[in-house]
C-alpha cells in the first residue's frame, strides 16, 4: 500500500513537473513568439515607411517630371525631339504611378497567399 502511494506521488509529481516543464515551455514560445511578432510587426512597418519614403520619392519624381514637361513644353514647343522627349517622360511617369499602385499590393498579396495557402 504505501508503495502504491509512492509510486502514485511520484507519477503525481512527474506529472506536475512535466507540466511546469512543459508550461513554461509554452510561455517560452508564447514570449518568443510575441518576440517574433513584435519584430514582424517592426519590420511591418519599417517596410510601410521604406515604401512611404518611396511613395515620397515617387511622388517627388512624378512633380519633377510633370514640372520638367510643363518647362519645357511652354519655353521650346517648336522642336520635334522636346515632344518626343515630353512624351517618353510622360511614358515614364505612367510607368512610376503604376509601380506606386502596386507596391502595396504585392505585399499584402504575400500575406495574403502566406496566411491562407500555407
């Protein structure tokens, strides 16, 4: 009888440890894991400012092109290489606006394809 105690107090606190063990374990990866979204989370953002900041630059680049073509359409409108020239910039501040579009949504595209599809 008293061996069966023993045995069902060590089984108890095997058990009991084995939980602890296994419940800060948990809280080990619960940690870790909040680690890791915090950092995601960071990243996150740091990838939205990165492509704010390029938003920006996109946009400076769309007034400087705009300004350049406005210039030089008004001061030289004689001259076929200034029109060609305006409309290759023309071209080329279409192709930035579209890249501005997509920017975004290439990235939540990811998330989406890694959230649901993994």
């Amino acid at each position: 009888m008293m061996r069966l105690n023993y045995c069902y107090c060590y089984c108890y606190c095997y058990c009991y440890y084995y939980y602890y063990y296994y419940y800060y374990y948990y809280y080990y990866y619960y940690y870790y894991y909040y680690y890791y979204y915090y950092y995601y989370y960071y990243y996150y953002h740091y990838y939205y400012y990165h492509n704010y900041h390029y938003y920006h630059y996109y946009y400076y680049h769309f007034y400087y092109y705009y300004y350049y073509t406005t210039t030089t359409t008004t001061t030289t409108t004689t001259t076929t290489t200034t029109t060609t020239t305006n409309l290759l910039l023309l071209l080329r501040l279409l192709l930035l606006l579209l890249l501005l579009l997509l920017l975004p949504l290439r990235h939540h595209l990811h998330l989406l394809l890694t959230t649901f599809f993994c």
